[in-house]
C-alpha cells in the first residue's frame, strides 16, 4: 500500500547526512548515493569552505536541509531574520524541503544547542500550532517536523507524543519527518510500545525517514548517531514502509563518524525494506 504525502513531494531514495569529514571522499568519487542532508546552520552566515563544497555538491545530488534551531516550540518570538536566512539557503541549494524538530533550543535569546522536549497539552499544541503556520508563511512552504527523542516528561501533558504530533500537523499542515530511531529511544525510556507509538500516525504527511543508531544504557537510551541500526529499528522501519510506502530515507551518523562506505552500506541496507514494498505494490497488497 502506498499513502502519498499531501503536497506531492517526491521519494528521493536513500541519502545521507553531509558531514564535513566526508567533503573530499565526495567530490573525488561522486558516489551513487541518491541525495544528501545538510544541517542548515552549517551553512548560514558563512562564505567558507562548508558553502564552496556545498554549492558543488548540490550541483550534482539533491539537497535537503534539516534544521536543529529554529526553536518552533520556544516562548522567545519568532526570529525572522533566521527563517529568512533558511529562505535564502533553501533557494541557493534549490532545497526540496525543509525543517526542524518538535522542540525547542533556546529562551531568552540564548541557544541552547540541544532539542528540548515540549509538554504535550493544549496549551502548547496551540502556541506550536500558531508559531508553525508564521514560519510556513514566511518560507513559503511547508515545514518538515521531526518527532523527537525525549528522556523525560512532565506532569502538565495530557496527550500522547503521536497524537501530539498527529493534531500538530493537522491543524498547522505542515509535514512531518518521522524518525523511527526516535520512536524507539523514546519508547524505551518511558516504557511505551514502538508498535502502539506508530498505531494511526498520520502518514499522509510524512515525507522522510530518519534512521539511526543509539547507545543502549541498559536503564535507558540515549540517541547518540554514533552507531549501526539495530534490529529493532530496522523492524519498525519495515513496518512503516509496509503501511506508508516508500518514503525518502536518510541514515544520520553524527558521532564516531566512519568512512563513506561504511555509512552509505548501512543506508543500503534500507533497499530490502523498500523493494519489499515496491513488490507488495506492484503485488497489489500490503506486507
Ligand atoms: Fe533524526
């Protein structure tokens, strides 16, 4: 079965996070990876050599930017000098989408450099909900938000992360990036199902795929990029491409960062999910 997301935006294969250690392995070998990530602030208000190879790389792949400041759930005003700079940026790299997380990093006018979970009640869903459809009003399109791996919670929320994220999207229509390593590190540290978590998420409006690895604490989880996939998630990534249909999907590595090759095989590792559901498509019936 495939959902199609909303706005038609397309499948671009598998990718990868561009990080700085990987720059000259690219541009010796473009290797056949299908499109790449970018954080976005790695770009901004810079004219270096992160912009030089930028400019060339998206030359030749597409770009997605993946945002980690934007702050949409932050009680600081909206900074529209920033979401103009991710304007810029996205046009410069003909960006095919971008985006954020369910969070905030900062207060006060001070970044935090950290994804800080937002309680999931009411009042917050209205204060996101409001703050998503200004910052879609001033890029101009519709902003990718990741659901987010969290390590707490707090006594005024009264809904689910999934339903949270699900009426988010809905009443803002914006679109999501579900990540399901996320799925996972959260579900273990608040002892919550995986499969219950992705029960009725709104597919229609994910567009990408987040995949991971995390260092497993034993009490809990911690959502270090710094590893292989594990089973668990490599499962849940197959539910989801069963349900939703193939969607674009990225392999982040942030930490103890390898080769090239080693990270663009554990993406690849990806491809036997999707063929799966490429054949129960053609098939005409869901795996
Ligand atoms: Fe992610």
């Amino acid at each position: 079965m495939t959902i199609p997301n909303r706005w038609g935006l397309p499948d671009l294969g598998l990718g990868m996070g561009l990080r700085t250690v990987h720059y000259q392995h690219i541009l010796e070998h473009w290797p056949s990876i299908d499109w790449f990530e970018i954080i976005s602030e790695n770009y901004i208000d810079t004219e270096g050599r992160p912009i030089w190879y930028l400019d060339q790389i998206a030359e030749r792949y597409p770009i997605v930017m993946h945002g980690v400041s934007m702050s949409i759930g932050s009680t600081d005003p909206i900074d529209v000098p920033f979401l103009k700079k991710l304007k810029a940026l996205a046009e410069r790299v003909n960006a095919v989408w971008l985006g954020d997380h369910v969070c905030w990093t900062g207060v006060a006018g001070i970044n935090g450099h950290d994804l800080y979970p937002v309680p999931y009640n009411e009042e917050s869903l209205r204060h996101m909900v409001d703050r998503i459809r200004i910052a879609q009003d001033i890029l101009e399109r519709p902003l990718v938000l990741e659901n987010p791996s969290t390590y707490l919670t707090f006594r005024s929320s009264t809904i689910s992360e999934p339903e949270f994220i699900a009426r988010m999207a809905e009443e803002s229509d914006c679109a999501l990036l579900l990540d399901v390593n996320n799925v996972y590190v959260t579900c273990r540290n608040h002892d919550l199902d995986p499969n219950e978590y992705l029960e009725g998420f709104p597919y229609d409006r994910v567009v990408q795929i987040h995949l991971a690895g995390h260092t497993d604490k034993g009490t809990h989880c911690i959502d270090t990029h710094d590893d292989h996939v594990i089973d668990e998630v490599w499962e849940l990534y197959r539910r989801v491409m069963a349900e939703a249909g193939n969607r674009a999907t990225l392999l982040e590595w942030d930490d103890k960062i390898p080769q090239f090759e080693v990270v663009h095989d554990e993406v690849r590792k990806a491809e036997r999910f999707r063929q799966a559901a490429t054949a129960s498509e053609e098939a005409g019936h869901g795996i």
